[in-house]
C-alpha cells in the first residue's frame, strides 16, 4: 500500500470518526463502501464528499442511532434501506447491508436485508466500487479484487454479470460512466452480457436511465462510454435516434460544448431540428426548464448560421433568444469548432455584438413606450393597431437602435401620419 493510500485512507477514516463512534456505542458494525474506498485506493480524497456506508444495522435503528446527533436527517430512502445525515459537519448515506434485485417485469428494485459485508459488496455493480474500509480497525475488504481491477484499469462485475445487471440492469447503462469517467476497459464476459440482455433495460424506470445517461453526459470527456453504448447498441434503448450517429463526431461536439445538463443534452441534437430535440427529451421526461433551454440552443444555433452581423440583425437574435446570448453563441461556437465548420459568421457576430455593447445597453431591450402610451398619443382604442404601432417601433429599434421616448413619440405619429395618407 503506498503513502498516498495510506493517507486517503486515513482521512476518509478521520471524516467519519464521529459517526463510528456512535455506531460503536450502538453494537453495530459500520464500513465505508463505495466511492470513498475507490478514490482512496487509488490515492485521493475529495474532503467534504458525501460518504457512502454500509452496516448491519436495520434501517430504523440507524435512523435512532443517528437521530440525537445529527443536524440533519433524510429518511426518504428508508424503505429501501438508506438514511441519510449530516454527522459533525459531515454527509453521509447509510445503507444496511442488502441485497437488491429487480423482478421479471418490475421497475423497482426488490430489496432484502442482511448481516454481511461480504453478501453485501457482492451485489454491488462493479468490482471497483465492491470493495469497503472497516472502521474499526481500517482494513481494506476486497473480497473481489477491486483494487487490482482498478491498477489494470479492468471493468468487472463481482458476481457473474448477467446476474449483476439482472439485479439491476441500469448497471449496464453505469457501466458507460466508469469506461468514460475512470479510464476503465470493460472485460469481454461484461460486454457480451451487455449484448445480450439489452432489451432488459426497459423495466428501469425512465427517470433513472435519464439521469444516468446525463451523468454520463456530464463528464468531462464521455466518448469511451458513448462508443461502449453504441458497440453494445444499449444506446438503442435510450435515445434510438443515436444509434446510428457517427459516435466520434457526437463525442467531440458533446465534449467540446459547456458541461452543463442544457447544453450536453442539445449537443446530441444539433443535427436534428428542436421539435425532434424536444420530443425526444419529453420522452426522458425530462424538465419542462430543461427542455426549453436545450431547445433555445438548437434555435439558436440554426438562426446563426443564416444571420448576417448587421446591427439590426443582431439586436433582433438578442431579442428572440430564449438563453443568454454569450450562451448561445458559445455553443454555437463549440459545435462548429467541433464539427469542421467555418466560424467565420459566428466571430463576425460577436465583432457585431462587442461594438453594441460599447455604445448601447443592447442586451436590455425594451421600448420607452407600451401599448398604453401608444394609445394616448395615437387616439386609438385597444386593437391589433396598437399592436402594429408597436411592431412598427421595435422594428425601427432593432434598424436604428434604442429611441428615446421623445424619439419613439414622433416616429409613431410620423407612422400614423403616412398609413393614414396611403389609406386615404
């Protein structure tokens, strides 16, 4: 064991001191397991991550043994056997000792506790994250040569795969995120069985294949996983219009666009129109917020590319774009950057842009007039006059720039003046 995983070790030994004690105190056993044990084995240590521990400790009796110490306290995972607290200014989540498997044709996992740590790592999804620290004494339990896997950088599951993803299939899906995340080459056993039991994947609930695919998403390089996915054709069973994309250029683009949820989505999406952007998305069910932003960057991106960099043309794209504008133009910038195309438009936009914002507040666009001041000075009555009056306005504005009301008076009774004398 080298210094650096000694030290990691010990500190995530130290953040949980406190909660050991108290599960001591309890005659429980407590271990830490999962991310923790993995990053600590291979030498690091995140202070202030959640910990994730395991015990033979039920449910409620955690939920006791933590309850007069703890500053906060979430039980809406008891009933699968998780408390979660904040212990000495630490988070943890806390899971009894189980084992998990979902039925035929259930999409919830059906869960069973248990006694042993052993049991209990068995049934975890990858070796990698099969291993856990006592916290009595500090010793490395790794019943299924985690630590090793993660020096050869292998991924393997503890148990027979088929069995593991037949717990769980969504550790099919994860497995994507370790590849991506972790440098990680899936053995040929895990892959097979991915192949095999694909169409397994349908009983997890939709909710929980989105998120897991946008944490994949999320990383910061997430190729290795989208090949994984498209070599098994398990990315057939998440979004089907992907299955025939050319993965490298999706990897680039999607790497190459800011990591955040809105923008990773839209970027698997830049071929395709927003309505099919937005279906698809509807159908993870993603967030209505989500949804409309993704889709206001695809809209964006596609108005780009057919703009000039006039002022007017720009203060119009302001004016219609449903996401910040520097959002928008990165993106757009990104994407082209990644996939081969002249950017030469789009750094003409932002010269446009730039110079705006030196002489004009253009990102805060509004009339110095509304609909009720149109009527006084016009004489009119609510109407779709009115309306054209003020379309009259803002289209004046977006050719010549921001009037002052003075400005914006005399040009609508200029307006007024001329409709009236070509009516006439």
């Amino acid at each position: 064991m080298t210094a650096e995983v000694r030290e990691a070790l010990s500190a995530a030994l130290s953040a949980s001191a406190g909660l050991k004690r108290l599960f001591d105190a309890a005659g429980h056993r407590l271990f830490l397991v999962g991310g923790v044990v993995r990053e600590a084995v291979a030498g690091r240590f995140l202070p202030g991550a959640d910990l994730d521990c395991t015990t033979d400790a039920r449910p409620a009796t955690v939920r006791l043994i933590v309850s007069g110490v703890a500053t906060s306290l979430w039980t809406q995972g008891e009933r699968f056997g998780t408390i979660g607290c904040v212990v000495d200014g630490q988070a943890f989540e806390i899971t009894t000792h189980r084992a998990e498997r979902y039925e035929v044709h259930s999409r919830k996992p059906v869960v069973a506790f248990g006694d042993d740590v052993i049991s209990d790592l068995a049934r975890r999804d990858f070796t990698v994250n099969a291993m856990a620290v006592d916290t009595a004494d500090g010793t490395l339990v790794d019943p299924y040569g985690g630590r090793d896997d993660l020096a050869a950088r292998v991924l393997r599951t503890p148990l027979d795969p088929a069995v593991s993803f037949g717990d769980d299939p969504l550790r099919m899906l994860r497995a994507a995120r370790f590849i991506a995340s972790h440098g990680l080459v899936p053995d040929g056993s895990l892959v097979g069985a991915v192949q095999a039991m694909v169409d397994r994947l349908h009983i997890v609930a939709v909710e929980r294949v989105r998120d897991e695919f946008e944490k994949l998403l999320l990383l910061e390089d997430p190729s290795e996983g989208f090949r994984f996915l498209v070599h098994t054709n398990l990315i057939e069973r998440v979004i089907a219009d992907l299955t025939h994309r050319d993965v490298a250029e999706m990897s680039r683009i999607t790497a190459a666009v800011a990591a955040e949820p809105a923008s990773r989505w839209a970027s698997l999406f830049v071929r395709d129109s927003a309505e099919v952007a937005a279906a698809r998305l509807r159908t993870l069910r993603c967030s209505n917020g989500l949804v409309s932003s993704a889709v206001a960057l695809i809209t964006a991106r596609a108005r780009l590319a057919e703009i000039s960099s006039s002022r007017g043309d720009v203060r119009r794209f302001i004016h219609a774009c449903r996401v910040p504008v520097d959002s928008a133009l990165a993106f757009a910038e990104a994407v082209a950057a990644a996939g081969g195309e002249s950017r030469d438009r789009l750094l003409a936009f932002a010269n446009t842009l730039a110079e705006l914002r030196g002489i004009e507040d253009v990102d805060n666009f509004a009339l110095p007039v509304d609909g009720d001041e149109v009527m006084a000075v016009l004489g009119l009555e609510p109407g779709p006059e009115v309306g054209r009056a003020l379309d009259f306005l803002r289209e004046r504005a977006f050719e010549h720039g921001p009037p002052s009301k003075p400005e914006a008076v005399e040009a609508l009774q200029r307006w007024q003046a001329t409709n009236y004398c070509a009516e006439s």
